[in-house]
C-alpha cells in the first residue's frame, strides 16, 4: 500500500472519485438522491468546488450563503472524513444529518448538521441547514 490513494473520492464511498461524486461536479449526471447530492457537496468543499455548491442550492436561499466565508472554509480546512448520521426522502423533501470532520491549523472538528434539501424538476437542491451543537469530550 502507497499510502491515501489519491483518487478516492473524499465522499467516504471508496469509490474513485471520478466514478463517484466526480461524475455530479462535472455536470455529467445529477445527484439521485438527497443523501447522494449531500456526499457530493462534502466532496465540493474537499475539492473547493464552489460553483458546484452555488449550483447545487436553491435559488431561493443563494442569498443566504456566504460564498467568502465558504470558500475561506474550503481552502484552510483539511476534510477528513464525512459521516451520514441519517437520511430520509419524502416526495419533494429531503433531510440529511450529517458530521463532516475536518482540521484546521491541526486542529480537529466537527460540523453536526441538518440539512435540508428540495427537489425541483427532478433535480436535488439544498436549501438550509441547522447546525446543532457538538458536545464537548
Ligand atoms: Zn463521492
């Protein structure tokens, strides 16, 4: 083993990246589910795609992100792992929870948060997010 393959997809599925959420950043296919565009959006900040995340959120809540902030938040941090803590789909409606463990400066942590996402003309949006608190160890 050579260390961290390169190519794995920063989502967590072990697949390459580029048969996994490569596939969504490149505009080939869309996200078929809301967890799917959720692991695709993780794998946007890892690979500071932020078009990708402009275009993956609901027109309506666009003016509610902070592309600089994002960004700033791409750049510095290291994304180390994503976890899906639940998913479920209802008609239009998706709600995903999430952690996205990442370090900045070497220190370590976690982004506990529910998101909720809408699908319009068969495409999955995100619309908004709901950080909850981590409990300090
Ligand atoms: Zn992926």
């Amino acid at each position: 083993m050579l260390g961290w393959p390169p190519m794995k997809c920063p989502c967590g599925s072990e697949k390459n990246y580029s048969e996994c959420c490569g596939i969504y950043h490149s505009g080939k296919e869309t996200a078929p589910t809301a967890e799917a565009l959720m692991r695709s959006r993780y794998a946007a900040f890892a690979k500071n795609q932020m078009q990708y995340l402009r275009d993956t959120t609901d027109p309506q809540s666009l003016g509610d992100i902070d592309d600089e902030a994002n960004q700033e938040w791409a750049e510095r941090a290291k994304f180390l792992k994503l976890e899906i803590v639940n998913a479920e789909e209802k008609a239009n409606k998706g709600i995903v929870e999430f952690k996205a463990f990442y370090s900045v400066d070497d220190e370590d942590y976690v982004h506990h948060e529910v998101s909720t996402f809408r699908k319009q003309a068969g495409e999955w949006f995100f619309k908004s997010g709901k950080v909850k608190e981590e409990k300090k160890k």
